[in-house]
C-alpha cells in the first residue's frame, strides 16, 4: 500500500484575480470587477455584458484602450493590465 | 430507496462480483481493517460507498488533495463518509486498457480506489493517466463556466501527486469578512457537497480561510472517460449552481439582514464592487 504525502488540509495558493474597469459603448454604465486572471477574455466579456443588463442575443467583446478587440480564447491577464478601462462592444460585421 | 444485500469483502475481491451482484448492492468489510465497516450501496444512478467508521469521526473531512471521491455529508441520519461513483461509468464498454491483463473487473478497481484512499492511500498499482489521453478526454472550453454575470475558470490538475479537476467558487475571500457571512459560505459549501456526487468543497487557507474551491479528486481511480466527464460534468453544474450565492455571500458590500445579526452591520466594504 503506497501512502499518499498530500493529505488533508493543505493549504493551496489562492487562485489570482484581476481588477479592471469596463464600460459600455455609450459610456452610460460603468463596472469595476475583480475577474479571475485565467478566465477567457470571451467569457468575461459575456459576463459583464449580463452584469450590464445588455442584450442577450449580441455576442459580446472587449476592446482595450487602444481599441484593439481581445482574443476572446485567450486569458485575460494575457492581455489586460490590472485597473485597465475596456469597452464591451458587440461582435458585428459591417458589410 | 438504497438496496443492501449483504456480502463480505473478501467475496467481492475473490468471486469478481459482477455489475448485477453491484447492482444488487453489498456491504462489505475493509479487507485490511476487518472491525471497520464499508457499505455499498445503489441510490438511484450513482454507488454509494460509505465508511461508517466515518460517521464516527465526522471530523475527519478530506480537504482538497485528498485522492479519491471521499467526504463527509450531513444528513438525517448524521454526518457520513461516501463515495459516490456514477453507474455508468461502471458499464462503460471502454474501460481503462490495464484491466485486459490483470483480468480485473472495473467494478473491483473502483472498489479497491475507494478502500485504499479511505487513509490516503493509493492502489499499488496504480499510474498517473497520460496528459495526452485526458486532455483528449476534455471538451473545448469544458474549464471555463459562465452563468449570470459571473465566469469562474477551472483547472486539470495531472501533477504525479494528484489528478484532480477543480474550480474556484469564490476564488478571493476578504480577510475580513464578517464571520456570519462566512459561516453561511461554509453552510452553503456543505449542502452543495451533500446534494452533488463525487464533488467536495473546501476553504483554502490556514489558518483564515482565503478561497473556496470546488474538487472532483481521480487520483488513483481507473483510466475511464466516462468516470472522468461525469465528474466535469459535476463540476460545472455545481458552479452554475452556487457561485451567484457564493458570490453575494462573499462581497460584504451587499448588504444581507438575516445575516447581518441584532441591529449591526455585515457590509465592510461599501465602495468594493461584486468580483465576476
């Protein structure tokens, strides 16, 4: 019988997480978030827009400050600083 | 209601009891620690393994890390010790490879992971699962939840120590966070454990509690898809299920009154805004 070393109560590193602002288009509505920094840009960006009370049948995106949309597959700290400002912006195709 | 037909450990590893005979239901003996007692039983989908030495030292809670399926739930009749395994995977046709050369049955690898990590142990024989071989298991995006306006991220842990599957309920807790608030946490955190198999829930932290996370444990289990998606399938239902609680629970900027106690407050941080 091999014993296993790792037993009960170990403490475990706390999982990061990642202040950031967002605000919509308009610049109507405002959020300050604490996200997980592994969580994908994607689904952050999902989030806030229920958070926002946004329409559901949008899909939804984060741009940066320069404008530049995010990865929705890769993590946010990949691609955000900690207190950054992003806009949620719908996913559309104009022409 | 739970079927119990009475069989001895020691039939069970030598007559290689079949799914009917598990299906039937057995209690049985620990093979090694003969005064303490395992049951097996079939509730609904899921075999149900309880250490009632357990029951006697409910204390004795498996935190994160702990390999196998065990925890401790509180029901009518007490705080029990279980393991709980999806019928399924049981009658999965593609079981682990290494069964075809021992002549084991799946249902008695299952058993004997149940019985040796009761003290931690792991199977003698017992190997860590390819990464290759799991992460093919895994469906794209199968970490990462969303539900309401929150997102949770979870990991694969396949270290030689641990194969586990874990999520973060509320991934950052206040140190100071008014105790009712955590006391209603850990509540929450005990009946989740209670009402979703194979997955527990556990504060990180010592000796203040900094996170509470979500663990589904295969360590030392057989290499069996079926078991493994069920328990990611566990995992990301309790998830969508508890984290808007935990979350309010744990943002002491929203204020509870039930929770709020005679007259004080439980809302420490008014600025703080609710973590996604």
């Amino acid at each position: 019988m091999r014993v296993h070393e790792s037993d009960t109560c170990v403490a475990e590193p706390r999982p990061a997480t990642l202040r950031l602002m967002a605000t919509d288009v308009t610049g109507s509505l405002e959020l300050s978030q604490d996200v997980q920094t592994d969580v994908p840009a994607g689904a952050v960006a999902r989030s806030l827009a229920e958070q926002m009370e946004l329409p559901k049948d949008v899909a939804w995106a984060l741009r940066n400050d320069a404008g530049a949309f995010l990865d929705e597959d890769r993590q946010i700290s990949e691609q955000v600083q900690e207190g950054e400002i992003l806009t949620i912006t719908p996913k559309s195709h104009l022409g | 209601m739970p079927i119990a037909t009475p069989i001895t450990a020691a039939q069970a590893y030598s007559s290689q009891p079949s799914h009917d005979q598990v299906a039937a239901g057995m209690d049985c003996r620990a093979k090694d620690t003969p005064t303490d007692e395992v049951t097996l039983t079939i509730q609904g989908r899921w075999v149900v393994i309880s250490d009632l030495r357990g029951c006697a030292a409910p204390q004795r809670q498996p935190g994160l890390g702990h390999p196998g399926l065990w925890k401790v739930v509180q029901d009518d009749a007490g705080p029990q010790r279980v393991f709980e395994i999806p019928r399924w995977a049981v009658d999965d046709p593609a079981t682990d490879d290494s069964l075809a050369s021992t002549g084991e049955t799946l249902m008695q690898r299952l058993v004997d992971w149940a019985l040796e990590t009761r003290q931690g142990a792991l199977p003698p024989d017992w190997v860590m699962p390819d990464a290759a071989l799991v992460e093919s298991w895994m469906p794209g995006g199968g970490l990462t939840v969303q539900a309401g306006g929150i997102a949770r991220q979870g990991e694969l842990l396949l270290r030689p120590d641990v194969w586990a599957l874990r999520m973060p309920i509320v991934p950052r807790i206040a140190p100071d966070l008014p105790a009712p608030r955590l006391r209603a946490l850990e509540q929450l955190a005990a009946e989740t454990q209670r009402s979703w198999a194979m997955v527990r829930l556990s504060f990180t932290g010592d000796p203040d509690p900094s996170a509470l996370v979500a663990e589904v444990n295969f360590t030392g289990a057989p290499h069996v898809e079926s078991l493994f998606l069920a328990g990611l399938d566990v995992l990301r239902h309790v998830t969508r299920q508890v984290q808007e609680t935990a979350d309010v629970l744990s943002n002491a900027s929203v204020e509870i009154a039930c929770l709020a106690g005679s007259g004080a407050t439980n809302k420490t941080h008014p600025e703080r805004s609710k973590p996604i």
